[in-house]
C-alpha cells in the first residue's frame, strides 16, 4: 500500500466521526439558538448535517461517488467551523 492511501483511508474515518459528531451536536442544540445566533433553523441544519453524514458514511473518496463523498464533508465541515462555535457562544451568554 502506498502513502496516499493510508491518508485517504484515515480522512475517510475522521470525516465520518466529524459528521456523526456535527449531527448529535445540532440535535442537542436548542432550536431557538440557531435564530439568535442568525443562522438557519435547527431543522435545516439537522437535515444538512444528517445528509452529509449519511453520504460521508455512503460514499468513499476513491469510489464514483466522490462527489457526494466531497459534498457531505463541507457540508459537516460548515457546520463544525461556523455554526457550532457561533451557538457556543450565543448559548454561553456574555463573558462579563
């Protein structure tokens, strides 16, 4: 096996426990921090989040459909970058 496998075979795993994390994290979430916070509803992002999830756990980097393998990972990537910290803070409250 060469190297490049091996790296594409661990994204493959972190991305599918990324997504499996991003899904359980905005069904924790309360519905009316998604609003404050200025982003979509909470519905949306579930359905966002749990659709990537689903093709992260559906399709592979090196199979035909790497595509949506590459679609599920932004997706859960968005989610895990700018949505959760956001909600993180809106549910924390001020630090002062």
């Amino acid at each position: 096996m060469y190297l490049d496998y091996w790296v594409m075979f661990a994204a493959y795993y972190a991305a599918l426990v990324m997504g499996v994390f991003a899904f359980a994290h905005a069904l924790s979430q309360r519905a009316d921090a998604y609003t404050a916070a200025e982003r979509m509803t909470k519905p949306a992002w579930l359905g966002i989040t749990g659709g990537g999830a689903f093709a992260l756990l559906l399709f592979h980097p090196f199979s035909a459909g790497a595509m949506f393998w590459l679609a599920g990972l932004v997706a859960v990537t968005v989610y895990v970058v700018d949505v959760r910290p956001r909600l993180i803070e809106i549910q924390r409250g001020p630090r002062w």
